[in-house]
C-alpha cells in the first residue's frame, strides 16, 4: 500500500524544515522536498553567502589588476535546487494583492 506524500515527509527527519519552508510565497511541497533532499542540512554553510555560490547564484566576475566587472550567475552548482529557487522567485515579482 503506497503513502501519501504529506505522510512520509511527517516521518522524514527534515519534514518540520520543509512544512516551513512551504510557509513561504511560491515554495509548494515538491519545492521545499528538493530542497531539503538536495541540500540536506544548511546548518553544513557557514554563511548564506557560501550556499548561494554553492547553488552557483552569485555574479561572475571578470578581473583585471586595474577594472572588476561582474556578469552573470555562474551557475556552477546545483542546477535543481537552483531551478526550483528561481522558479520560487517568480512569484515575487508582482506583489500580493489584498482580496476584499
């Protein structure tokens, strides 16, 4: 007999982390689930700084000894934790409109 998702991530040791990261705008059971399943503990980054580059959001950077220029993301890591972020993200473009 097959479970239901909200069951096994109840059991999982990282469920109570992914029903809070549901409380966030645009992140749905199977965003946070990735998540968590990809990353595992965050506790693991010192700083949000290193999970970002980990994630390979964070600038390229083009240096010379006399000019810095910055590009894109790099996107050098993990491109399905990266993909549900962004898509996650798109739901803060325009903001929440109040229902009357």
């Amino acid at each position: 007999m097959a479970r239901s998702g909200g069951i096994i991530v109840a059991d999982w040791s990282l469920g109570l982390v992914v029903e809070a990261l549901q409380a966030l705008c645009g992140v749905a059971l199977i965003g946070a689930v990735t998540f968590m399943a990809e990353i595992g503990d965050v506790r693991r980054f010192d700083h949000p700084r290193k999970l970002m580059t980990y994630l390979g959001l964070v600038p390229s950077e083009y240096s010379t000894r006399l000019t810095t220029r910055r590009g894109g993301i790099t996107k050098a890591g993990n491109s399905r934790v990266r993909r549900i972020l962004v898509e996650g993200a798109w739901t803060y473009r325009y903001p929440a409109k109040a229902v009357a």
